[in-house]
C-alpha cells in the first residue's frame, strides 16, 4: 500500500479559512450587539438628561418658527443652566392653557424624520402637551406695555425687540395693556407673534395668573433641527435684554 502525498499548503487553507469566517461572525454579531446596547443606553440618556426633540403646532412663535418645524431642546435648563430672559423654552401646560389638538398631518419625509429621531431617543411625540414661548420676565421682573412708543419694559428699560411679528398697521407689541411683576420661582413668557399667541397675557385667569412655574420648564429651544432649510441656532438676543436690571432692581 502505498502512502498518500502529503496535503499541501494550498490544500490546508480552505478549512483555517472557514474556521477564521466563523470567528470573524460571531466576532461581528458580539460587536453589534454591544453597539446596540450602547446606542439604546446612550439615547435613554439623552432623552433623559440632555436633549429632546418637538415640533411646533401653531402660530404662535413666527415668524421665529413656523408651524412643523422642528426644534432641539436643552434640558439642562434651568436645572443646571439658569434661564435668561430672552430664552425661547418648552414648559408643560401650567393648567388651562392648552385645549385638545391633534396633530397636523406629516409628509413621507418628516414621517420618516420622526421614526428616525424616535430610534434615538429624540422624537416629537408628545409635543401636543407642552407650550413655547420666550421670556421676557424673571422672577422680581417689573414687565409692563406699552409706553408712548409701544414698547414693552422690563425693570423701567424699555425693549427693541426684532423677532417679534406685529399686526400691520400697528407700532405696539402688544394688542393688550399690561403690569405685572413677576412671582418668585415663575415666569412671564410671550410668543413672538403678539397678536396670534395665547401667552402670559391671556391666562391671567387660570391657576397661575399666567405665570409660568419653572419647574415646568423642560428647557430651552436652541436650534431648529427640521425641516434642512430652516436649520439655524435660536437666540437669546442678549443686546435686547442688556440695559435691563437685576430681577426686582
């Protein structure tokens, strides 16, 4: 009987191939699923601490936003980044001032927007619920309109306010006479679209006199994220709010 040839190199490799493609997926799927663990962690926890996404249902806020569009919110204020007056924010109802809405119908686009942004944690869902607005008033905050020019005042200081949309034909920012100073720990927040915003100034006779309690503040707007060719950073205007004093100076 005669011996077999040894196998060659050549003749060995198919089988170490076969054993290093098995490694290699099992590799693979250990690494997707640790990747998956991390992504659902990771946007719990943005969700949770950091950023949230909504979308806007109204008029309220043009023509700094417009209906659909959709925002990022900072929910590090106010409970580690205190607010400032000029700050658009998201608060939850306070009581009264939302009736039942239902959502606008969305696009394939925004659709898709949305199931994208729910897989990380950052979807709208619940925006029907909530309420944006800007500060104008802090707590201590002397906030009264109009003066002869049809300004508002913040502490004695009166406001040059460019993003706020007037009726034409109208030089007051606002349609309905008012003074207040504001509680300590609420605010006093107005739409951009003075004429078109159910604000502060008309819900004096709910449960907070139209004062909003921070603590229902889930914090501030800073970019609007949807749809591509709104993108732009929300501001503050600090040049507007500059000249006021301190809250009750």
């Amino acid at each position: 009987m005669t011996d077999s040839p040894p196998r060659t190199v050549a003749e060995r490799r198919p089988r170490r191939t076969d054993r290093n493609r098995n490694r290699g997926a099992g590799a693979f799927l250990r690494d997707l699923v640790v990747i998956v663990v991390v992504a659902v962690v990771a946007s719990f926890l943005i969700k949770t601490f950091l950023v949230r996404s909504f979308y806007i249902p109204s008029e309220s806020m043009e023509n700094t936003l417009l209906v659909n569009d959709r925002i990022l919110v900072d929910e590090l204020v106010p409970g580690v980044i205190p607010l400032q007056r000029g700050d658009v924010v998201v608060f939850k109802d306070p009581g009264g001032w939302l009736e039942s809405t239902v959502a606008p119908p969305q696009g394939p686009i925004a659709t898709a927007a949305d199931q994208l942004l729910s897989l990380v944690g950052l979807s709208a869902q619940d925006a029907n619920d909530h309420l944006i607005k800007r500060v104008i008033g802090l707590p201590g905050d002397h906030v009264t309109c109009c003066n002869a020019l049809g300004q508002m005042s913040v502490n004695g200081t009166p406001l040059d306010e460019p993003y706020v949309l007037k009726q034409p034909g109208t030089s007051a920012v606002s349609g309905t006479p008012f003074d207040v100073t504001v509680p300590p720990d609420e605010l006093w927040v107005m739409g951009d679209n003075r004429y078109n915003s159910k604000d502060s100034r008309y819900n004096t006779d709910q449960r907070d006199h139209g004062f909003v309690p921070i603590k229902d503040v889930v914090g501030r707007a800073f970019v609007i994220s949807w749809p591509i060719g709104r993108w732009s950073v929300l501001s503050n205007y600090p040049d507007t709010f500059a000249g006021v004093g301190k809250n009750g100076g």
